[in-house]
C-alpha cells in the first residue's frame, strides 16, 4: 500500500516536471491512477498460475467464429483466491464461501453469467466455476463450501471464460471488460 501512495506524488510530480521543462512546446495527455481502499485487516490475494497477485484475469481474445451455439464457453482461465494467515487473516475450522456479484449485474440473456460493462461486446457473459465441480456459480450467488483449517492457508480455485448467449453471427465484437467483486465468508 505504502509503494501506490507513494507512486501517485512521483508521477505528479514528473508530470509537472515535464510541463515546466517543455514550456516552448504544448501538449496534453493523461494520467491514469489506480488503486484501492480496503475496509478491513485481511488481504485476499487472487492469483492465477504463472502469473504475479494481484486482481487481473485475463481471458484473451475470441471471434464470434470461436463460438458456435449459444451456451459456447470458449478461453477458460484459472484463478484462486488465497485466503492467508499471514497476511492478517484469521482463519479457523470450518467452512468458507465465496459470493461473486458483477458491477453490471447479471447477463441480461443468461442469468447465470456476469455481464460485461456497457458498450462492450455483447452476445457474451462471463462464467465462473468452481474448479472441482465445474459448476458455474451465477452473478450474486455462493460458491460450493470450502473446508478450512485453522491457522492454515486456504486456497479456492476457479475458472472463467466467455460464454455465448446467442449464436455467432449475433455476437458483437468489441472490448470484454467486467468487474466482478467476491466477498469471502469466513467462520
């Protein structure tokens, strides 16, 4: 947390740098910043295989040609979230869930899918599984139970992927972007 904190002064302040030293000449341009503010002392790292931590999945690039009927699922990709006693987290005997609930809601032709933002592609939703039973685990619903053990990392896998709700030919091809929060019950 401290690094972003401190990286948002630097690029600032290069930024102004570069206006001040480049007077003669004029231009624009923008800064993007991102970042979090957490509620809470337990940090859940997402992570997929091969890849650093962090909250980024992935999916690639897909046709409409890559889907074939509606209910296509097409460029699955891994992930878990690692719930850790050393990052802060208490974790005791039981049994944790994980509530998935896209910003956009629910796909509008598929409920069991997590829409993509508004004026991306469309025809597609995001399926979420559980990596063991394969069972998608629809926009606002809970994951299958996780036994946990005291004091002991817990690691809950999944899968995600497109998935078509209509036929190729009425896919609308654009950017896929969706945010799709988790919130993880613990005992």
């Amino acid at each position: 947390m401290k690094k972003l904190l401190m990286a948002a002064p630097v690029a600032l302040a290069m930024a102004m740098t570069a206006g001040t030293a480049a007077a003669a000449e004029s231009g624009s341009g923008t800064i993007y910043f991102t970042g979090e503010i957490k509620a809470g002392t337990c940090a859940i790292d997402v992570t997929t295989p091969g890849s650093p931590a962090g909250n980024r999945i992935f999916l690639g690039q897909a046709t409409p040609a890559d889907f074939g009927a509606a209910g296509t699922e097409v460029n699955n990709t891994k992930f878990a979230l690692v719930v850790d006693p050393a990052n802060g987290c208490s974790v005791n005997d039981g049994v944790a869930k994980v509530n998935f609930a896209s910003n956009d809601g629910a796909h509008p032709g598929n409920p069991q899918l997590h829409a993509l933002r508004a004026g991306t592609a469309q025809g597609v939703g995001i399926a979420i599984r559980d990596a063991s039973t394969k069972l998608i685990i629809a926009h606002g619903a809970d994951s299958k139970d996780f036994t946990t053990v005291k004091d002991q990392p817990l690691v809950m896998d999944f899968t995600a992927g497109y998935m078509s709700t209509v036929a190729s030919a009425n896919i609308v091809a654009g950017d896929a972007y969706a945010d799709v929060n988790f919130t993880v019950t613990l005992p």
